[in-house]
C-alpha cells in the first residue's frame, strides 16, 4: 500500500465514462494520483479522451483513450474490450451524463409538452448508458471476485425538476438500477454506489467565467445552496475515490449527495 494508505487502489483499472473533461477528467485524474494500474478514459468526443489519457500518462500510469457512446451498447463492449489490455477492470465510474452526445443540457418545456424522442435523449445515456457499462463490466469483476461500481446521478432524482421530468426520471432510475446491482454482486465482492451532485461550476474560458459568475443569475443559483458556491470536479473526484476505495469496503447500496447542501438526506 502507498502513501495514499486506505485511499490507495492498490493498482485496480478503472474504466471512466465522460471522463473528457470537468468531473470525469477529475476523477480519472485522482485514481492516477491514488496508484490506479491502468485507466481507461471513455469520452464521446475521441480527441477530449485521448488528451486526458495523454494527462495520466504524464503521472506514470497506464491510460488509454476509449472513445464511444455509452447509449451503444455494442460500443461500450467495444470499449471494455479494449480497457481490459490494461488488466482486468474492477473498477466502473458511470459518469457520462447530461443530454447525451451532441446535446446541449438546458431546462425542456412541461412534461406533457414533450414527446417520446425528448425524453429519448435522456433516457439513453443516464440510465441505458449505465446499464451498458454495468453489463460489459460485472462478468470480469465477478470473475476477479472484486468491483467497485460508482454511478453520477443527480440530485433532480432525488427531489425532482421542473421541465427536466425525463432527466429526474433517467437518475432515480439510475439510483435504483444500482441499489438492485449492489444486492446482487455484493456477494461477489463488488458494491455499487451514487454520487448525487448539484450544479458544478460552468466549465468556462476566462472572461466568460468571471462574467457569468457575477451576473445575477450565478447569484440566485448560488443562494440555493447552504454552501455558498458551485461545486467543482474536485469534490466530486474525492467521494469517487472514496467510494472506490478499501475504506468504503462496507458501504453499498447508497446514494450520497456531494451538493453544497441544495438538498438534505436522512
């Protein structure tokens, strides 16, 4: 074990989705500062994977780019495939979220304003999504009788949205995907856990940053949380490590708000 003591990952793969930029990059890039063996940085956009396995390398570990839809089940397969060339992956963080590829996130009209095809774009990568990465992952951790299985939802799953009815309804359902995949592979030695996050701080080049955090707008949405500020990637990397480290072995099953105290659970 390394200096990192429980937080180490003993040399684990770890196979990232979304993981391009903001929380994604984050997390992968902490794994490889916490003695991961080998990463494998999934993105939909090829070019934003490659960079930030480029970025672990350059820490030593093992990484490789693994570009595919998570909504494509037969690419995620693709995709685990090419991770297992690191070693055996025991480590899942379903990450890629939002509006799916090529898809702005934004608030949607009233429920029944909507249709099918809207509710489409969200269904396929927040819950579809992870459903592929679980089902191309569990036969190898339960080969290794090992797994740590970590899934992004959102706090509109947890107490809904107003016009993101669809977008709550894909993360409960992710939640509740996991709670049933925790019963049936802790068995197995795998848990699966949510991180449910509020809004991180928008991903913007200076000036934009600096001008939206002083609009009025930034203003209100930052009154709502308890702690006065946007998350950042960084607090979402430090639970995931958690939770796939040996110091959460006995933790599965839950959901933990990371959320600056937008909402409160018992």
């Amino acid at each position: 074990m390394s200096d990192a003591g429980l937080l180490d990952l003993g040399g684990q793969v770890a196979f990232v989705t979304g993981a391009g930029q903001g929380a994604g990059r984050a997390m992968a890039l902490a794994f490889a500062r916490h003695n991961a063996g080998g990463i494998a940085v999934n993105d939909f956009v090829a070019v934003r994977a490659e960079a930030v396995a480029a970025e672990i390398r350059a820490l030593g570990v093992p990484a490789i780019a693994v570009p595919a839809d998570v909504g494509d089940h037969a690419a995620v397969s693709a995709a685990m495939d090419s991770a297992a060339t690191l070693g055996p992956v025991t480590i899942l963080v379903n990450n890629a979220g939002n509006a799916g590829p090529n898809q702005a996130m934004r608030l949607s009209p009233l429920f029944w304003e909507t249709g099918p095809a809207d509710w489409d774009r969200f269904l396929r990568t927040n819950l579809q999504g992870v459903m592929n990465c679980c089902h191309a992952a569990l036969p190898g951790m339960v080969a290794q009788q090992r797994g740590r299985i970590v899934t992004i939802v959102s706090d509109a799953g947890r107490v809904g949205e107003a016009r993101l009815a669809a977008y709550s309804a894909a993360k409960a359902g992710a939640a509740g995907f996991m709670r049933a995949i925790a019963r049936e592979t802790g068995r197995y030695g795998i848990t699966a856990n949510c991180i449910s996050l509020s809004t991180l701080e928008p991903a913007l080049d200076e000036p934009a940053k600096s001008e939206f955090m002083a609009s009025e707008q930034a203003k209100a949405h930052v009154a709502r949380y308890v702690v006065r500020r946007f998350g950042q990637p960084d607090d979402v990397a430090a639970m995931a490590l958690f939770l796939c480290s040996e110091a959460s072995g006995w933790i599965t099953g839950q959901t933990y708000p990371v959320n600056g105290g937008y909402s409160f659970a018992v």
